[in-house]
C-alpha cells in the first residue's frame, strides 16, 4: 500500500470576506472526487481507534473503504447501522478529540478527514434522492413517548422505532430540532439539513408532536398512562447570569435568546421573518465556548463593525473548537483574553454603552486543572458596546424535574441517571442528554439517546425494571 | 388552531374563540398562550381570558398596537393559527383571601376576567376598579359587573365614571379600611408601578401580572427577565404574576421598549401589505 498523504485534502469554503456578509454554510464540502482522494488515505487498521474513539460507535473505516471504492450506497448504509444522523455530526462533532484525535494516520501527519467524509456520505444521499430506510424489526405493540426533539430525542427515537416500538416526540418549539434549529447558526449547520435529518426520523414511523410543553399541557405521569415508557432529553436551555450590575439593560442578551432570534426566529432576513434582534455596531461575547464562537460570527454577519470574544483566562484554555476558532480568527474576530466583566453602563433609557472589565493574570492550577485566572487589582477599564451576549453556559431545563416532583434530581437540576441503561429512578422514564448530564456536546447528547433506546428496548421486552 | 368565533370588542380590541382541546383542559387563571400568525411570524405571549373544558376552546383577547397583533386581527373565523402552545406560566394563586381589590387598565381588562372568575369562585368579596383613557376603552363591563360586589370605574376625560387614574378610588378604599387580603392589578406597566407604590406603605399583598417581551415562553432565552427584589426572574416561568412591591417597574419599562423601532419598520411593512392586498382584491 502507497503511504498515505500526510495531509487532509483540503476542504473548499467560501472566502472570509464573502461569507461574513451571509449565513450560508462555510465549507462547501467535498466533492466525489476529493472524497475519494480522502479517503483512500485510511490505511483501514484491523482494530481501529477511530471507532473506540467515536461515541455513536460508527464503523468508520468500513464507511471510508466503501467511498474508496465508489460504493456510496454502502457507505450511507454502513453509516446509518449506528448513526441515524450523520449530516449534523460531520458537521458538528468536535472530530479533532475524538475519532481523529486516535487516528492512526494522525501519527505521519494530518489524520483522515473522518469528519468531512461522514459530512460528504450524507450529503450524497440527499442529493440521490434515494434515502435508504434501515431494517425495521416487527411491531413490538410497545409505545414510547420521547421529550425533547432535540439530538437526544432524535437518536433515542431512530434507534426505538428500529427495535420496532411505536415512537412520539414531544417538541415544545413550534419547530423539531432543538439546538440544532435554535442554537447552532445556519453557518454551520443549515437548517435544511436539520429538516432533511428529521425527516429521515418521521420515515422511520416516528411521530411528531411540536407547540406541546411536557410538565404543562401533559405531566410524565399522564404520559405513562398512555405510553409504555419516557424518555426525557429535554436539554439544558437554562442560560446562566454573571449577576453583575446592568445585565438586565437593553442590549444585553443571553446566547439563547441572541441565537434564537437569529437561527430560529431568522432575525437575521428581518422584516422578511418578522422577528427583531438589535444590531450591534460593538458587540461583544462574555465566554469563549463553541456557543460564544456562533454568537460572535453571527454578530459579525449582522453587521458588527466590532466584535470580540471577551474571556477570562487565556487563549491556551478557550474551550472551542479549534476550527471555530479558525473561522473566527478568519472572519475578524477580536478576542479580548484575560479579560473579566465586572459591571455594565447604560445611558439614560437603560440601553447598553459601555462594560467595564478587569484584566486577568493566570495563577496557580484550579480543580480543572487549568491556571486560575486572577483579577488584577486596579485595572478597571471600559469598553464601548451597544450589545453584550452573555454565553457561559446552561443548566438543565427545570420545567419537567418542577412538575415530576417525585423524579430525583442532582445539584444543577439535572436528572439522574444509570449510565448504563439511561434509567431514572421513577420506574419506566429514562433520560439522557444534557438534562441528565449538563451541557455537553451534541454528539454526547445523541450517544446518551442511542444507551437509553436500548435500556428501553430491554425494558420494554423483559419487563424488568 | 382554528378559529371558531370571532368578535370586536370595542376599537381594536378583538376577542377570538379558539379550538384547542388540549390547551382547554389545563389552563388555569393567569396562565398564557404563545402563538405564531404565520411562518415568519414570531412568538408572542397572550394571557388566556376564558376557557371551556368540555367544549375544547379558549379565548383570547387582544388589543390591534403592534404588528403582531394587527396581522392577528386580519384572520377570521375559519383560519387557523400557525402555531398555538401553553398552557405557560404559573397560574393566580387562587383562595379566599377575604376582601380584595382587582384593577384593570385597558386590555388588562380582559386579562383580570378569569382570576375575578376565580377569585369568585373561591368566595372573595371582591371590588374592581377599571380604568381606560376613555369610556370606548374600557371594555367588558357587564362581564366584570357579574364577576365582581362592586365595581368602580375611572376615565382620563371622565367620558364614563370617575374622572382620573384608578389610583384616586383605590386610595380611598384603602384610606377607609386596611383589611384587604389581596390587591390584584393588570394594565400597563405604569399602572401596576402607581398601584404598588399606592399599597406597599399599607402592606397589603399586590400582584401584579406581567407582560414581558418573550421569545420562547418555556424559560430558555431569558428575553423576560425582570429584577423581583434583588433576583433575577423569568416572566414566563417564574410568572407571569409577582408581588408588585418588589418589581422594578422602571427596568421593565425600559426593556419593553427594546424593539420600537423594529416595531415601527414592521408596521409600516404591515401597512403596506394591506394596502397592497387591497388592491389586488380591487
């Protein structure tokens, strides 16, 4: 066998100067070609580490040799044995700490653009027009109601309905997806795709139920009257406060909200969608997780002249994703490290002028493991910003632990589970996903569905709880 | 989501009777709906007035001011909503509280029937006072005056009652005697703030409901926050009522004003259509 290239083919996107006028997707994706060129640089190990290295277990060099070999059709079905969702993951899952960060190749060089080829097999099949359905075991007469039409939900649903179970997700937005739709920005995950990947759920006999809020209109409890089982993947959608003065001026937003407007509610065609979000000339992002890099490239697309990342330690310890980094550092992005928010400024109205900051300086290791960051004492300064996005993170959803009194919770509110199975400790309801875990990766979300389908599954067969 | 009825109620104030089974068996005094007119519409939150278990309906009431609400006001009887979720909120702490007062201004008019309902139901002895800038705004009279013992009142131009604010009777009713167990108050923010301040130096339990900008209704954006006391709280999830001495009005107003421009722009977006749409129909 040829050695392998030691670098990935490299992936086509749109000009930085270009694509920050728009919300069109960044990279173009690879085309037959450039796939195949890829993917002949997996040398097909015999135990790969890419598969123990990938959370929904994907069988990736078998995906791989079959795009080698020109056998797509093959390769979205050995994809879709474990992973019904594999446009949203090639796009989203932070590949470069998981499958590639084991690759094999990665030791000559680059490893194989595990992430671009899971992103290309998909897109392939969209574009046949021939979407494949999996095997779908006999009609076990067992129903399953699933909370949250996110990428929890969306896992658990396709892998249950495989099994044979009767499936309904509960969406409380008037639109499935949850994060997918409402957080990750058209940029980086074109809603299309989201519907596209929803869409192969509903063909799996998956029903859908959007506008319905579990814990108001239905309890859990009304729901086992009906369903056999619960599986609860309602997220972690409650944003966190510095509980600093003047977070509540006008200009200063949560991520959710700012996204929600923009992704969701698509703020950004304003007033052809009829939503508004205020279009900041200074914004800047207070965090510097992979929600802060949305927020701040979608603040740039809005027309920010200005818009920085404001963090508190340093770049070493940013904690998105490098290519996030990347593009933002590409599309002009000012990051303000070492930096803290003390305090915000507003005019006479309550509308946002200015944040006041100290500067940091990194001490000794925390309990993370990462420099403490230290305020310098006397080092206040101002900057001028008319909208402030508060992203430093979530906690659990509280509506469905306030209204299943008896469902036992942990500290932040998230729901606690077995690892294992995805039980709860109220007899046949399960969860998974960030309402379990707290805020987490999409990836580890839909893996969280993918163990709970089957807890559910062995359930619903032996009837042993 | 269907419409089922549809009736002015005075100038631009619309009441629609609306089928949703679901929504109908749980809704409680004081919880609210969120609804989208079409596609590229967004999410705004209305208060449920009234709702029928064994028909499957409930209504709302809605004052045509924003874009929003005007292109609501377009549908008829026969449409459907694009979307329609709630019951949301938590509902009007509902007992008997003995005797009580229940003001309110403008649509809030419409929000206070179904916690009069209540609060009758649970043997309060109730006062409302009403008030609207002027006698076409104040609105569902003979529906309140079966709701409630005795009932007040007031317009800015004396053109129906009292000539002024809700606050002059109610400073005399509580001038006269103390032993109200609840004021409850729904009307515009600088109402809810004049009737709070009237009540905190009584001591006598004020809630007010309020009617925050919201996106998703369900506790997730944080559009809603509102300072309760020293905390950060959620209309939408925490409310949407709150003890009316611990809000703080003034941040409030501000942060209802966050969008006036959009709103502007909208409107003039809205009127636009309309006048095209009549011309194509011409």
């Amino acid at each position: 066998m040829p050695k392998p290239s030691p670098k990935q083919v490299p992936m086509p996107t749109q000009d930085p100067k270009e694509r920050v006028k728009n919300f069109l997707e960044v990279p173009h994706g690879y085309t037959i070609a450039q796939a195949q060129e890829e993917a002949v640089r997996c040398i097909q190990c015999k135990n790969p580490p890419c598969v123990e290295g990938c959370p929904v277990d994907i069988n990736i060099p078998g995906f791989i040799d079959f795009i080698a070999k020109g056998d797509f059709k093959a390769s979205i079905r050995k994809m879709k044995e474990t992973n019904a969702l594999p446009a949203v993951c090639g796009r989203v899952c932070p590949q470069e700490d998981q499958c590639q960060k084991v690759c094999v190749v990665a030791k000559m060089g680059e490893s194989v653009g595990i992430g671009k080829l899971e992103a290309f097999i998909a897109d392939w099949e969209a574009k046949s027009g021939e979407i494949e359905l999996p095997e779908i075991k006999p009609s076990s007469g067992k129903k399953v109601a699933v909370v949250g039409g996110g990428p929890a939900g969306l896992a658990a649903s396709g892998q249950l309905a495989k099994f044979g179970h009767k499936v309904k997700i509960f969406e409380a937005l008037h639109k499935m997806g949850g994060v997918l739709s409402y957080g990750i920005p058209e940029f980086r995950l074109p809603n299309d795709i989201v519907d596209r990947e929803v869409n192969y759920i509903k063909s799996l006999g998956v029903e859908i139920q959007t506008s319905f809020v579990v814990g108001k209109i239905k309890t859990i409890d009304e729901l086992l009257s009906e369903y056999d089982a619960v599986f609860i993947g309602t997220g972690a959608g409650l944003p966190w406060f510095m509980n600093i003065e003047g977070e509540n001026y006008n200009g200063v937003y949560t991520a959710n909200e700012y996204l929600t407007r923009v992704n969701l509610m698509k703020a950004y065609t304003f007033p052809n969608h009829i939503t508004p979000v205020t279009k900041g000339k200074r914004v800047a992002i207070i965090g510097a997780g992979n929600t802060a890099m949305d927020a701040v490239r979608t603040a740039i697309r809005m027309g920010a002249k200005v818009a920085s990342i404001v963090y508190r330690r340093s770049l070493k310890e940013v904690p998105a994703r490098l290519e996030e980094i990347h593009h933002a550092r590409q599309e002009g992005v000012d990051f303000k490290l070492l930096t803290l928010p003390i305090k915000y400024h507003a005019d006479s109205q309550g509308w946002l002028k200015e944040m006041e900051c100290l500067k940091m300086e990194l001490g000794e290791p925390d309990a993370s493991g990462r420099r403490r960051p230290v305020p310098i004492e006397g080092s206040n300064f101002r900057i001028p910003v008319d909208v402030v996005v508060i992203a430093i993170g979530n906690n659990p959803n509280p509506l469905i632990a306030e209204s299943t009194p008896d469902i036992k919770v942990g500290k932040k509110g998230n729901i606690i589970i077995d690892e294992a199975t995805g039980k709860t400790n109220k007899k046949s309801v399960f969860a998974g996903g960030d309402i379990a875990s707290g805020a987490d990766t999409v990836v580890s979300a839909m893996r969280a569905g993918k163990i709970a389908a089957r807890g559910i599954d062995e359930y619903l067969r032996t009837g042993l709880w | 989501m269907k419409i089922l009825e549809k009736k002015k109620i005075a100038k631009d104030l619309t009441k629609f009777l609306i089928s949703s089974p679901l929504i109908a068996q749980k809704a409680l005094p004081g919880q609210f709906i969120m609804l989208m007119v079409n596609e590229v519409g967004e999410r705004i939150p209305l208060t449920i007035a009234a709702s029928d278990k064994d028909k499957g309906t409930i209504s709302i009431i809605f004052q045509e001011v924003g874009y929003t609400t005007k292109l609501l006001g377009t549908l008829g009887v026969g449409d459907s909503l694009y979307s329609l979720v709630g019951p949301l909120g938590r509902a009007t702490e509902i007992k008997n509280y003995g005797k009580v007062i229940v003001l309110g201004g403008g649509v809030g008019i419409a929000e206070i029937l179904p916690v009069l309902r209540a609060l009758k139901g649970a043997g309060c002895d109730i006062t409302t006072i009403l008030g609207g800038r002027t006698k076409e705004l104040v609105i569902l009279v003979d529906q309140v005056k079966e709701l409630t013992n005795q009932l007040i009142i007031t317009t800015n131009d004396g053109s129906l009652g009292e000539e002024g604010l809700v606050t002059a009777p109610l400073g005399r009713l509580i001038k006269e005697s103390q032993d109200y167990g609840l004021v409850f108050c729904v009307g515009p923010v600088p109402m809810m703030k004049a009737v709070s301040d009237l009540t905190r130096s009584h001591k006598i339990k004020t809630t007010v409901c309020l009617n925050s900008i919201m996106v998703d209704g369900t506790g997730m954006c944080g559009c809603c926050r509102v300072t309760i006391g020293k905390e950060n709280k959620f209309t939408c999830v925490d409310g949407p009522d709150f003890d009316g001495h611990l809000v703080d009005f003034d941040e409030l107003m501000n942060r209802q004003r966050i969008f006036n421009e959009h709103e502007k722009h909208a409107l003039c977006k809205l009127d636009e259509q309309i006048k095209k749409d009549k011309e194509n129909t011409n």
